[in-house]
C-alpha cells in the first residue's frame, strides 16, 4: 500500500515529460460508478504496457523477454468539505518468455493529479515488483495507492484527474505507439 499526499496550494509541478505523454497518447478512462463530486481516475493511454526485452537484444517481437500490462483500475472516492480521498487500485501483470528460472521484474509506475488545463498538480513514482518462480511464466500484483486531494480555494475535487501509468522511456512510448 502506498499513501500519496497532495496540496494543491504548494504544489503547482508541470512535469514535461507526462505533459508530452499526455498530449500525445490520451487516456483511458474507467470510472467506478458515478460520484460527481470526485476526480475521474484513468490509465494514461500508451502508459498502460511495458515491453522487457532480451538484454542488448534489438527491441523485436523475437527478442521479447517479458510483456507487463496495468488493467483492472479500481476507483473508490470519499469527499468532505475541505478534502476527497481516492483509493485507486489496478492490476500489473507480467508475462515471461523464458519460466524455467526464478526472476524479478521491477516495474516503475506513476500516479499523478491534473487539473482541468492539463497541468500536472503532483506526480509520484513508485515501483512494483513482478516475482517469478521456476516453471511459470505469468505474475501480478496489485498495488493500492490513497490519494488525498485538498483543492484549491473555489474548486471542488471533481475539477481534478487522476492518472495512472508505466513510467517508460521516450523509446519504450514510442513502441506502444508504433504497436497501437
């Protein structure tokens, strides 16, 4: 379980590199029934799959080692006057070529708070780890993160996004786009 705590009145972060992931992949949205006073919380789509490949291996469809993929996003919301607090859940399951040894994936991830223009409020990584045994090829986990959302004077906590993704390279981006 992770804990993210954001204020909005002492955090006004514009990332670029989500800003271009933004812009250029748009989103997912899963929406856990229909509590209007909430933020929406998504995956970001082109975030949502991690491609490992064989180490110095050219990045093909041969030399795949490994396909991580974040499905399942889970949203539960709780607001009060001054404050929501969101827990987001979501699974990140992992597939392996090669099961006959014991191995660890390690999978960074984000969870970030937009508001209504784009910008991102807060960001925080995280990492996951994706343990294999002998003999099996496919794992997952399910990481839970609580956001709290203080928003800013005037605005409710529905006037903000959650987002959800892969923390990936501009070249691993780039082959989910390439494989959309």
């Amino acid at each position: 379980m992770h804990v993210l705590q954001s204020d909005f009145a002492r955090r006004a972060l514009v990332l670029l590199g989500l800003a271009t992931l933004l812009g250029l992949g748009g989103c997912v949205q899963y929406r856990d029934g229909t509590n209007l006073t909430c933020p929406r919380a998504v995956f970001l789509g082109g975030a949502e799959t991690l491609t490992r490949f064989a180490p110095g291996a050219a990045a093909t469809d041969d030399n795949m080692a490994a396909q991580i993929r974040l499905s399942g996003l889970q949203y539960n919301c709780r607001t009060s006057r001054r404050d929501a607090v969101a827990t987001v859940s979501f699974a990140v399951a992992g597939v392996r070529r090669n099961a006959a040894l014991p191995g660890t994936i390690d999978v960074p991830y984000f969870v970030a708070v937009i508001d209504s223009q784009g910008l991102i409020i807060a960001k925080q990584l995280f990492t996951t780890r994706l343990a294999y045994i002998a003999g099996v090829s496919s794992v997952t986990v399910r990481p839970e993160i609580y956001e709290t959302l203080a928003p800013a004077a005037g605005l409710s906590p529905v006037a903000y996004e959650i987002i959800v993704g892969i923390q990936l390279t501009p070249e691993e981006f780039e082959y989910n786009l390439a494989r959309k």
